[in-house]
C-alpha cells in the first residue's frame, strides 16, 4: 500500500471514527478524568468500543463522534456524552446485579439502547418525538440489534413489560416520576437525571428485594428536559 493510500481515509474524515480513535476513548472512559470518574466494568466499555457511535449522529457530525460530549440530533436534542451513557449503564451491574430487562425513557438517537442491546439485555426503549424514533429504529435494524421501541411519553413507563430489571431515563424532571420507580423489579436499579436546567444530579435508585429503595447520587449531569406531549 503507497503512503497516499494510507493518507486517504484521514483526508476524507474517516480517521476520525477508526478504531485508533475509538481506543482513545475507551481508555479516557476507563481512566477516568478530574471531572469524570473511571469506568471501571469491561463489559461497559466492552460495549462502547463495539457499537459505533458515529452512526448515531448526522454525517455532518461524525468526525466528533469519539469525542467525550453530547453532540446534537436535531428537535432540539441530544445524543448523550459517552461518559455519562458507560456511568449509567454500570449503575446497572453494580453489586453484582444481573440485569436481563430494562427500560430506556428518551431513545433519541438510538445510542443508549444501542449500548444495552449490545450488552446482551432485551430493551425496551419509549420516545416522544416520532421523527427520532424513527430513524433510531432504522439503526437497531441496520445493526441488527433486536430494540422494543414505541412513540409514547415515557412518564408513564412500558407497564405492559414492566417490571425492568433496570430503568434508565435519558431526560431530566424536576423529580423522580413515581409510575417508574413502581415497574422496577426486585433487586432492580433505576437511573435518572433529577432538577433543573443548571442544577441537575444523575440519582440512582436500587430496589431490594422487599421492595425498600435505597438511592445514591452519581454526579452533577446535564441533560435536555423530560417533556410530556407527543411530537409527530
Ligand atoms: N438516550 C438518548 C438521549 C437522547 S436525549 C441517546 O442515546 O441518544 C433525550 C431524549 O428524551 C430526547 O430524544 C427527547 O425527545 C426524549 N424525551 C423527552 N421527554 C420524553 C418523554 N416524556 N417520553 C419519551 N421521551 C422523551
């Protein structure tokens, strides 16, 4: 192969998504930074280095896509930072936890549900906004990953599967919203970013098995708001 060949995918942007640059931010997510504390469960990062986070975002966008931020998908939203997708999803397995079914409130990009499908747990995933939920399925099927979606306002939960396992909430509110909390498992964990805009906290919610819930918070996050109302 020439020098030119191998120069060509860098100059078209391709470089951007390689498996170098991917590596890079597996180890900033496992290292750990001031801001953001380490990941430390393999099969979390294991499942980042595989789903490709540059087919979650516009073509436009896809060079940033192994960066450590949100990055916009239109409507007003975004997909979440990777760091803050790998914490949530480790709330899950922490303590030795076995997750098998969760729910995901906010599809948006498809990303998150992407990276639970990958991590082998039967998904279900609820979006108000039909557009975005439109083109995330079109991602579950392009990468095969089997995704339960529906177009609904997520407050009210997937009471038909319920009880999940694990609920991650990919949407702030002012407080935690109680229909969820009620289709938690035993031995379940919740996740979901709680006040407003500037002041909100990632909670994590664990449910023992006589269904008492302990909560411990996780960090400072930002996230776009938990609407209701559904949008074509
Ligand atoms: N998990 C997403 C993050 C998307 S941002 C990803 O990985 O890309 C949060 C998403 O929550 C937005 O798409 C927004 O439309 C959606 N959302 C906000 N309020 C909602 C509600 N009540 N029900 C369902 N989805 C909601």
């Amino acid at each position: 192969m020439t020098a030119r060949m191998r120069l060509q995918p860098e100059a078209i942007g391709l470089g951007m998504t390689s498996q170098r640059v991917r590596d890079r931010l597996i180890e900033r997510l496992r290292t750990g930074t001031p801001s953001n504390a380490r990941i430390a469960d393999e099969r979390v990062l294991n499942a980042i280095r595989t789903v490709p986070r540059h087919l979650f975002v516009d073509e436009a966008l896809a060079t940033r896509a192994y960066e450590d931020t949100a990055l916009p998908i239109g409507h007003g939203q975004t997909i979440s930072q990777p760091w803050v997708v790998a914490k949530m999803t480790e709330a899950l397995f922490a303590d030795g936890a076995q997750p098998k079914k969760v729910l995901e409130v906010g599809t948006g990009s498809g990303y998150q549900g992407a990276i639970l499908a990958a991590l082998g747990l039967e998904v279900f995933t609820v979006e108000r906004i039909g557009e975005l939920l439109r083109t995330a399925r079109k991602r579950f099927r392009q990468l095969g990953l089997d995704v339960r979606s529906k177009h609904d306002d997520g407050r009210i939960g997937w009471p038909e599967h319920a009880p999940f396992d694990g609920i991650v909430v990919t949407a702030a509110a002012p407080a935690l919203v109680d229909a969820l909390t009620v289709q938690l498992a035993p031995g379940g964990t919740l996740v979901a970013p709680v006040g407003a805009a500037g002041a909100q906290s990632l909670r994590c919610l664990r449910k023992d098995a006589g269904g008492a819930i302990a909560e411990h918070l996780l960090g400072d996050v930002v996230f776009v708001p938990l609407l209701s109302g559904l949008v074509d």
